[in-house]
C-alpha cells in the first residue's frame, strides 16, 4: 500500500505566502493542538517561497535546548559560511548582519517558536522588529507564550492563525488516496467525529486498524473499525496529563466520556476545577457556542484518560456522568445520558431506551438505535414501538432479509395493541419495501389489505404513501382517489408530503409550496417515524423552483444541501445536481454527479430515485457515444422499475439518445413522445415536460406539441409553459420568436436544448440575412460551454466556434488587423486568417462588417 498522503490545505497556504512574499511582508504564527499539520503546512508555504526565489532559513525549538543560548540556532551559525569565525557571537552578529541587509531574500521558518531558548527568541525579534525579515512560526495551542516571543504578538507584528482540523471532505479525500475507495459514510462520521480532523491523529489511528485487520470493504465503501489508540500517540499528552491534580482528572475523564458537556451542568464547586483545566489547555468551548458546551482541547486527550481507567472505572465514570445529565431539557444531552448509562450497564425505563432508539434513528446513528432498541426489548420482549425501531435501523443498515422477518415480527404485535401502531409499521415496512426492496407493488399489496383493519387515523397516517407506492407501480388511478384529511400530527405531515409530491409532480408550484409550508412545523415531531420528512419537503421544494423555472436558484439549493457532511439525504442532492448539468450541456459533470449518485442512493434511497439516477447515467453515457455503458446501465434497472414515471422517462431519454448518436432521430422522437405520453397519464407533468426537450432538440417537435400544450393548460408551471411555447415555435418554424424566447429557456436551465433548436433554426429558410447570422452567433457562443452530443450521421451539426476561434473573431469585429490579432495569440498571420475563414463559414458572414454587426449585437 503506498505512504501515507497529505491533503494540501492550498487555500491556507495561499494566504500565508502571499503576506509572507508581500512587501512589506507581515510575520505569520500557525497555532493549534499537536498533529493538526502546521509543520505541513509551515512545509508548503516554504516551497511557495523557494519558488519565488527566496532562501527558507529553517530553526527548530526544541524543549530540550530552552536552557542553551542559542541552541536553537546552534545549525545556522555552524554552517560553512560563518566558519571562519571562531566566536560565536561574531558568528551571530554575521547571520543578522546577511539576512537582516537582505530581508526580502530570505523567509524564516520556525517551528514550535515558543520552545526558543532566550538568545535565539531574542535574535527573532530583532530580524522580524528590526530588519523586517519574513518570518512563519508555529506554536502548539498548549505552549505558554512569553518572552520575545510574546512582545512580537504583543507589538502586533504578528498575524496569528488558529490552524483547524480537517474538514470531512478533506478526510474523505486522504481515506480514498490511502485506502483506494470512499470511506462508508459511517465509518468517516466516526473517524472524523474521534480525532476532529486532527491529521496525525486519524493517520495513527487509520493505521492501527489497517494493521489489526479492522479495515475491509463493504457494499457501501471502505468499512474502518477503531481501535486501541497506539501508546506513542497517547505518550504525546502524557505529559500534560500528569501535571493535573486527581480532582482535575477526575472531572476530565468524566468530560472524556461524556463531552461535549453542558457547562450549565457543572457543580459549583466544580467550577474553579474547569477553570483550572481550561487554563491548562485541556478543556476549551466548542467553537461557534461561547462556553455554553465544553470538550477536551485535543481528541488524543480523550483516549489518553480512558486509558487509564480500568473498566470497573469506566463504567462509573459513565454512571456519574449519565445520571448528572440525564434531566437536563435538551435532547441531545438526554440521548447522550440514556446511551451512557446503558453502556454502564444501568437499568433504565424502556420508554426511555425506546426514546433514545428513536432519536439516534432520526439521526442517522442506525447501530446505535439497533442497540438501544436490543436494550428494551430485553426488558420487555413485545414492546411494539421498540419492534418497528429495531426492524426500521436493519432496514437503514441494509440488512434487508433480517428487516423484513423484525417487520413481520412488528406487524403482528402491532395487528393486537389499540392505536395507531399497526398503520405506522405499514408506512415503515412499505417503505422498506418500495424503496429499498425495489418493490412498490408488493408494497402496495400489504399495505392494501391491512388498511380495512386500520382506524381513520391509521388510513390518514399510511393514505399519502400508499398513493405513492401506487404511482410508483404504474398505477395512475391513484392520483384522483381522495385521502383520507389529518389534522395534527404524523398523519399531518404525511399528508403534507403526499400534497407537495404530488402538486409539483402536476405542475401545481403554488400547492406545492403551500403544502411544504405546512409539513415544516411537523418535522421535528415526527423525527422518530419518518426521519427523511425534513429532505422530502426540501426537494419538493427544489422541484418548486425548477417549475418556477428559477433554475439558478434550484441548483443553489441543492448545492447547499450537498454540503452536509453527514446527510443520509445526499443521493438526492448529487442527482439533483446531475440533471441541471445534463441539460445545461455539461455532459462531463453531469456524468460525475451521476455516477456519485448511484453510489450514495445505494447507501441511503429514502426516494426511489436509484433507478432515475441510473437512467440519467446511462443517458449520459449514450451522448458521449458510449452506447456499451449506456446499455449495461439500463440492464442494471428492473423491468418492475420501469413502472415509475421517473424511471420510464429517463431510461426513454437514454434510448433516444442512443438512437440520435446513431442517426435515429425520428425513432428518438417516437420514443421520447411515447414516455411522455405515458407519464402525462401518471401525473407527472414536470418531468415530462423535461423529457419532451429531447424530442424538440432532435426535429420531433411535432410529436409533443400537444401534449405539452395540454399540460401548460393544466399547470401554473412557467417551465412547462417555456417548453410548450419552444415545441410551438420550433413546429411554426419561427426563428425571431425562438430567438426571443433564448433568455427565458436559459434561466430556465435548457441551455442544451436552446443551443439544438438554434442548429436546426440556422437550416430554415430565412429571408433577414442578420437574422440567420445572429442564430449562428448564439448557438456558436452557446457551444463553447457544453460538451458536443457524438452524433452519428449528423456528427457535424451545431459545430460551434471553438475557443481560438471566438478569439479571433472577437479581436476582428473590434477592428484589429490580422498581423495585429497574430502578435497577441502569438500564431502566425496564416493561422488567425485561417481561423476567420473558418468563423466566416460557420456564422455565414462574408467580412468584418457583419462579423462586427453580429457579434455586437449578441455582445450588446
């Protein structure tokens, strides 16, 4: 396996070199906790300065030599070019004498600047305050900063930047390049979450684990298990440790087990203790929250006071720290107590631990609900609640067949207990079984025949999903069925959801956005039974947007919600993602998002968007000519699967793409025209109108003009009303009105589709000259920022101006000559005469004056 990588932190390191290479330059000090990368990063900036041409002086302070003058720069002035000095306070008064006349030449680096022993601080201070040398130190966040050292800060000739740790993308990226693939999202939430991104740390422990053998692949990534931190890891805090009082330790280690730690429930008399550890270093405010929440300054000091208790220990430290927390109002704090003391082994309520299951599955913390759910059936086997958590944390954790007999189990403990139970194990299981099992019928089957035994509540509670599963099987019926209403609660937001899907499938934005506003409020009530409500009602909220037609703001949205680092959510957010770059002609992204997508969807699909975004990569795929992936793609989709709109429709785009590259653009057209009309039938407006660009883009605008006019009439979405008007247009052969229409169809995110329908506007017969030329203009511009589709026996259609060629023609309309235009590309007088031939031929100019007319007034 290779070595161990280093993320480079290039924004950081950017800053740092460019006010170290200023000039004036202002000196730099990196601070934070031991291993978090300053000396890499102290590393970096150096190699910026070699290559600007300064000479690095690097000194390293060492504990070891605080107590010799000098000491640490004894190196320096043992080198060759002060030898002939024989005292070294000549040697030194020679060093400052070559640096400080040459202060822009040279950059120090001084590691652990703290540590200097008196003379060589001393000498530090008179280069940086004196002569204005460069200089980058580094200083541990646990270092007492004092002497010169201190008055350089204190002076304010020092900018001081607090060094973090790495963020989760950055620890995903160095996983992948040591291990080969991504991290399973559970096993970098825990490594992240253990060393807070500390790069020495999580190296050390990465490396523990690959040595015990705790590191293996799964079905959703690389799979790491922690373990024991290695005794030279914990050795590098030992010394810390040492110097604090058993009370002191005391109240760390119980922080170590149950950081981050409310500072509202400290003792009073424990007060001068935590200010005491937080003088020391050992205890610090967790960023962004005052000193409200507490945790140990470094991750290792956690390991390092764990380890000293044995396991006896150990679990008294959780017992004290879980019942002392386990009554404070926020939930997170009690889940952490209840989740103490069952690790302590204490016998806690089950509603408590059927609590504690709910609120980690809400969070994504699956094994952990498993357990707690284990927990409170060991108490009381037939606890209903606690059956359906454990079936829903197998369901999230893939573990299909086991979930299905633990919702089996549910069920029939739920068919005999009064209430709502029953219909809530339905809605978890049909879920399951839709989504995960890729079975909406069987799904539909279930939930069909136990809806009769269910109350009004009950149907109010599983009405919204069933209809969906319903959809999903084909089964367009299902739209105009009425459901049964729900004032309150869970059935509330269900019936929220269903509203907003289906309004925005429909084309319906304003109920859309009525109904997303009114599941809000109802989240959070309804974390422990649907967990994914919150990401539901946010992409209804970005189909809003899409049918709003403010594409610019729906791709917004979803990158912001891409961001979160945990999110069980980002499947849908990178397919999102996906489908703006496939119709913005950004074949190449859209490919990456797509392929992400697959990848994240099988890890959590709480949406039924697996098959979708396979389609979409196959259709990717099929426009840049590789019809063998395109296929194998496809084949990946159950025939079943097919059923949904969603899937219908794009694995129809993917074909029809495949027949274009081929030639086939009628077959194309025919098979786009027939999943629209199929899926118009299914309610779904929004994507068909999406899908029915296809046709328009290859000449088969006839085949779908009705139909979109049919659905523009039927919805208040401006997106489908742009589609229609386009179909209208290119049928009618109106190439001013296309041209108008431009603007609106960009915003509205179909810049692909534009971009065709002016290549095949510009082979209509038109009688206004300028008129033709400017459809050559802005389809040519439009080509420069999308990747070409690999057509096959129209493989030269819409060939825009390439870049160079923009270049040149740019240059030319504003009048510049032909040797001048040569002289700034630096090619020859051929070569740009060459290219304007070649620009006059594609716009279908004959000289400068139009080029100048057309191009101004794209440009104007």
């Amino acid at each position: 396996m290779a070595g161990w990588p280093i993320v480079a932190r290039t924004a950081e390191a950017g800053l740092l070199a460019a006010a170290l290479l200023a000039r004036p330059a202002r000196a730099q000090m990196l601070r934070g906790p031991s291993g978090i990368g300053k000396t890499t990063l102290a590393a970096a900036v150096a190699q910026s300065a070699v290559a600007e041409g300064r000479t690095v002086v690097p000194i390293v302070a060492l504990e070891e030599l605080r107590g010799v003058p000098l000491g640490a720069l004894s190196p320096l002035l043992a080198a060759s070019r002060f030898a002939g000095e024989d005292d070294v306070g000549e040697r030194m008064r020679e060093l400052m004498a070559v640096v400080g006349r040459h202060a822009d030449a040279y950059l120090l680096i001084v590691d652990d600047a703290p540590l200097l022993d008196e003379a060589s601080a001393a000498a530090l201070y008179q280069l940086v305050r004196v002569f204005g040398v460069p200089a980058l130190l580094t200083a541990r966040d646990g270092h007492v900063l004092g002497g010169p050292v201190a008055r350089l800060l204190h002076e304010d000739l020092v900018t001081v930047t607090e060094l973090d740790g790495l963020t989760i993308v950055q620890v995903r990226e160095l996983l992948r390049r040591r291990l080969g693939d991504d991290p399973r999202p559970e096993s970098l939430q825990q490594l992240h979450e253990l060393t807070r991104g500390n790069p020495l740390f999580l190296r050390e422990v990465t490396l523990a684990a690959e040595r015990d053998r705790r590191v293996r692949p799964g079905p959703f990534g690389i799979e790491i298990l922690p373990g024991a931190v290695p005794d030279h890891v914990l050795a590098t805090v030992a010394d810390r440790l040492e110097r604090l009082s058993e009370e002191q330790l005391a109240f760390a280690a119980m922080l170590a087990v149950a950081q981050p730690w409310p500072a509202a429930a400290t003792l009073a008399e424990e007060e001068p203790v935590l200010a005491d550890l937080q003088r020391a270093g050992v205890v610090a405010p967790v960023e962004g929250s005052g000193a409200a929440v507490l945790r140990l300054a470094h991750p290792v000091f956690a390991e390092a006071l764990l380890a000293r208790l044995d396991s006896r220990a150990l679990s008294e430290q959780r017992r004290r720290a879980g019942r002392r927390l386990v009554e404070r109002p926020e939930p997170p704090v009690r889940f952490a107590a209840l989740g103490l003391l069952a690790d302590a082994g204490e016998l806690c309520a089950v509603d408590d631990l059927v609590w504690a299951s709910g609120y980690a599955h809400a969070a994504g913390d699956h094994t952990r609900a498993l357990a707690l759910a284990a927990r409170a059936l060991e108490q009381r086997a037939e606890d209903g609640p606690a059956l359906l958590l454990r079936a829903s944390a197998l369901s999230a954790r893939g573990e299909a067949e086991a979930a299905d007999a633990a919702f089996a189990e549910a069920d029939a403990r739920a068919a005999v207990v009064p209430g709502d139970l029953r219909a809530r194990v339905q809605l978890r299981w049909g879920q399951h079984t839709a989504l995960r099992g890729l079975d909406p019928a069987a799904a539909v089957a279930r939930a069909t025949a136990a809806l009769p035994e269910l109350d009004a509540a009950g149907r109010a509670l599983l009405g919204p999903d069933l209809a969906k599963w319903r959809l999903m099987a084909g089964d367009a019926a299902a739209l105009h069925e009425p459901m049964e209403s729900a004032a309150e609660g869970e059935a509330a937001l269900t019936a929220a959801l269903g509203r907003a899907m289906i309004a925005t499938m429909t084309g319906r934005m304003r109920d859309a956005e009525d109904a997303v506003a009114a599941g809000r409020p109802l989240t959070e009530l309804s974390s422990g039974l649907m967990p994914f409500a919150g990401s539901l009602l946010d992409l209804s909220a970005f189909l809003v947007h899409v049918g709003d037609g403010r594409v610019a703001d729906a791709r917004a949205f979803a990158e912001e919600r891409r961001l979160q680092p945990f999110s069980e959510a980002a499947g849908v957010w990178s397919y999102a993602l996906a489908l703006i770059h496939l119709h913005a002609g950004r074949l190449h992204d859209a490919e990456s998002a797509a392929a992400l997508a697959i990848e994240q969807l099988r890890w959590r699909d709480f949406t039924g968007l697996l098959a979708a975004a396979t389609a979409l990569a196959a259709t990717v795929a099929a426009q840049l000519g590789d019809a063998g992936l395109a296929r194998d793609r496809l084949a990946a989709i159950g025939a079943a699967q097919h059923d949904d709109a969603k899937v219908l429709l794009q694995a129809a785009e993917a074909e029809a793409w495949a027949a274009i590259v081929a030639g086939e653009d009628e077959r194309a057209a025919a098979l786009i025209a027939t999943a629209v009309g199929r899926a118009l039938e299914l309610g779904h407006l929004l994507l068909a109108a999406l899908t029915a660009t296809v046709a328009v883009r290859c000449g088969g605008a006839a085949m779908v003009r009705d139909a979109l006019a049919g659905a523009a009439q039927a919805s208040d979405s401006p997106f489908i009303r742009s589609v229609a008007r386009l179909a209208e247009v290119v049928v009618a052969r109106d190439a001013a009105a296309l041209l108008a229409l431009g603007p609106e169809l960009e915003a509205r995110g179909l810049v692909a589709t534009l971009h065709d329908c002016l290549v095949l506007a510009a082979e209509w017969p038109m009688a206004d000259r300028m008129l033709a030329r400017r459809i050559r203009v802005v389809a040519s511009e439009l080509a420069l920022g999308q990747t070409p589709v690999r057509r096959g026996s129209s493989a030269g259609r819409g060939r825009g101006l390439t870049e160079r060629e923009w270049s040149v023609a740019r240059a030319a309309a504003r009048r510049q000559r032909s040797r001048e235009i040569a002289e700034q590309l630096g090619v020859s007088v051929r070569t740009v005469d060459n290219h304007l031939a070649n620009v006059y031929r594609k716009l279908g100019v004959s000289g400068r004056d139009e080029l100048e007319a057309a191009l101004g007034e794209r440009q104007g």
